[in-house]
C-alpha cells in the first residue's frame, strides 16, 4: 500500500508535499478510473479528508473529473465515481524529419484529437527556418477546432539526431544540423516561457508510441526502427528506455556493415543507413525517376516511394531486389542489436511500411541467421501501424505521461492559483 508523504521534516515543504500527493492521486485515478474518492484513499495510504481536498485540487486544475455515475458499496452512502478529465487539456507533439513535418496532439487519455502532415524540405529551409515551421505548426494545431477551450500542457519535438538534455540536437546529419539550440528557440518563439517543452530523439519517441498504442502495445523489451532518409532505432528493455551514456543509444543506422560500402550521410562507409535507407533503395528501385540525386524534396521523396512501391507490386526486377536486398541488410543490421538487447519485437515504421512486403522475408532471414540465439532469440519483425506520425504521437503522449510521474509541473487551476 502506498502512504502518505509525510513533509515537514528533513526540510521539505508542505507545498512540495501537496505536489508529491497530487502526482500521486492522479495516477491512482489514471490506473483504478471508474473509481471513488474513498477507493482513491484506500489506493493511496491517505486519510479520506486528505484525498477529497486533493481531487478537488485535480478537477479546478483540469485533471479529473466526475462521471456522474455512482459506487454501489455494501455499507454506506454510494461514492460518486471519479475519471481523468480529457475535456480540459492536451498535449502535442510534432516531428521534424528530413521531408515532411508532423504534429499530433492527444488528450489525457493519449486518444488523438488532430493531427497535422506537411512537406518540407528541412535540410534545405537550415535549422532557424525549421524551428519557425515547428512553431507555426503548434499555433496552427492549437488552433484547431477539436482543441477549441483546452489548455496545452506541454509540446514535444522529434528529431532525427542526436539530443542532449538541454534540448540541443547536438549532431543530425540527414538534416545538416549541429550544435541547434531547439527547446530554447522554440520556447522564445512560442513567446510563453511558462509552457513545457521537450526536445528527444525521433526513434525514442516512437518507441514509446508503440509501447503505449502499437500493434504490439505493453511489449517490455521493444524496439521501434525508423524508415526515413536516416536510420534510427528507439530501444526499450525492460519496459525502459534506453539512452547511453551521452543519449547516442539506438543510432543503428551508423552501424558499419561494410567497410568498402558507399558514403553516408555522416562521412563514413558501409553504415546500414546507406546501405539499408529509402534514399538507398529508391535510387535503386526507380532510378529513372530518382536520376536527379540527392537531397530530394518532401513530396519528391513520398513520390518516389510510391512509385517504387507501384513497381514492385508489378513485379518489376529492379525494384523488387532493391527491396530485398536493403531487407537482407537491414536484418544483418538488426541482429547486431539483436545479440545485444535481446528485444521481443522489432517495429519497422516510417516509408519502410509500405515497402514492408518486400522488405519483410529477407529482414527475417537475415535476422535468423546472424543472430546467435536460436530463432533469432524469439525476435518477431512486424510492421508499425503508427504512420509517419509515430514519434509525434509518442512525444504527445510522454508530455502527458510526465504529468503523472512529477517530471511536468501539474497544470494551475483555471482562473487561479494552486493551493
């Protein structure tokens, strides 16, 4: 059973105590919903009177709500019965990718309100034209009618690179960007220094969307794989997620396969990315169409993974074994982290979906047979139905998530202050 903080001693402040216990019975509402304020005290360790006072904190702050229903206890009067209140507040989450922009926002219960999806050509537009598009897309989002009276909690932003806990990306070749200082100008054009905000790696956050939505939702030991222009991988073991030492784990893409093999983006050879990426396999697969090189535009790269995906399901040569061979690739590549954490399930996202029943037998092949284990260590390769829209969904939804651990200030009442 949980108890009580208890705060005057050891220095702590009965404001920080009242916090602790508001997290702590919102995430009680969150697991036991439909339930009662008794069951709520019951739940937590704290006194009856203690628990009231704190769900009505809730409700004024947008929190929780009453359904209307009632408890129908053996002795007593009946309780009216509590829930989450996803009428009140949102969170969005956006991604910033190399061709296209997407922005999700999602109420309390992580369900999807609006979404948004543009191309662009980030890597062209430089980073400081980026972050206004960013900017610009949370307003639009905001704006929208199905977010109409609701406050946001908190915006998060997904990149292909590397993140540092300031929310810097500190390294994203496929957008050319180093050293960009995202949460802080995204928070200074937003102009509303009191609204979180979170900047994470585009493969974590879509993770994190499929361990809370995906096809194989709740799955502990769980790695999402990006299919973009870049290669990246989210990585959860355990149900954790796992960041390294610097928050460079998960970088699958620059995994050298072949030291002769062609350049990548990040200046070396052989990386699974350039070997394995759809700019790699597009430029196989229709290279008449893709003959102009690279960098492509947004809505020249969707075209030609249309295209690509057309031929193959006409049973055009090229296209077929461009897809077979980065699947081969891309399982070698997969049994390395394989034979390292050990996952249960790889979800292969992004522009690799549509291409999935082409890339799918020669990813698990490849997989079985380099993978140490056997079976391949009971690894299964599926396909995400998240969209291009995982890691923003996925950001939305660890913005809600962090209200109910403490890692995000619990919103103010409406109209006033906390008590």
């Amino acid at each position: 059973m949980r108890t009580e903080t208890e705060g005057r001693s050891n220095g702590v402040s009965v404001s920080t105590v009242r916090e602790t216990n508001l997290q702590l019975v919102l995430r009680t509402v969150r697991e036991l919903a439909p339930c009662s304020r008794s069951a709520v005290a019951s739940a937590t360790g704290l006194n009856k009177t203690t628990a009231s006072s704190l769900v009505a904190d809730l409700m004024a702050r947008g929190l929780v709500r009453e359904t209307g229903e009632t408890s129908r206890p053996r002795v007593g009067r009946p309780g009216v019965l509590l829930a989450l209140d996803e009428t009140s507040l949102t969170a969005i989450g956006v991604e910033i990718n190399v061709d296209y922009l997407s922005a999700v926002a999602v109420d309390l219960l992580g369900r999807e309100l609006a979404t948004r999806h543009v191309h662009v050509d980030a890597r062209a537009a430089g980073p400081e034209a980026s972050v206004r598009l960013v900017a610009e897309t949370v307003r639009e989002t905001a704006s929208a009618p199905e977010l109409a009276g609701r406050r946001i909690v908190g915006v998060s932003v997904a990149v292909p690179g590397l993140v540092d806990p300031s929310g810097t990306v500190t390294l994203a070749p496929n957008l050319g960007w180093r050293d960009v200082p995202l949460r802080d100008r995204l928070t200074a054009l937003l102009d509303d220094p009191g609204l979180p905000t979170q900047v994470d790696n585009d493969g974590n956050l879509g993770v994190m969307a499929e361990f809370r939505d995906g096809a194989c939702a709740g799955t502990p030991d769980l790695v999402y794989v990006t299919g973009e222009i870049g290669v990246g991988a989210g990585v959860l073991s355990g149900g954790t997620l796992l960041r390294g030492a610097s928050g460079a784990a998960g970088e699958i893409g620059h995994l050298c396969l072949d030291p002769d093999g062609p350049e990548c983006a990040c200046g070396r050879r052989g990386c699974l990315e350039a070997l394995a990426g759809i700019g790699t396999i597009v430029a196989a697969a229709v290279p008449d169409l893709a003959a102009g090189g690279r960098p492509w535009t947004g809505p020249e790269v969707a075209g030609l993974v249309e295209a690509s995906v057309w031929r193959a399901q006409e049973g055009d040569a090229a296209a077929v074994a461009a897809m077979e061979r980065a699947g081969a690739w891309l399982g070698r590549g997969l049994a390395g982290l394989a034979n390292v954490v050990g996952p249960g399930v790889v979800v292969l996202g992004g522009y690799f979906v549509p291409m999935g029943p082409w890339l799918l037998p020669s990813v698990r092949a490849a997989l079985a047979e380099h993978t140490f284990a056997p079976d391949a260590g009971g690894c299964r390769v599926e396909l995400s139905e998240l969209g291009l829209g995982a890691a923003a969904r996925g950001g939305a939804a660890a913005m809600v998530h962090a209200l109910d651990t403490g890692r995000l200030p619990l919103p103010e009442p409406a109209g006033g202050q906390g008590k």
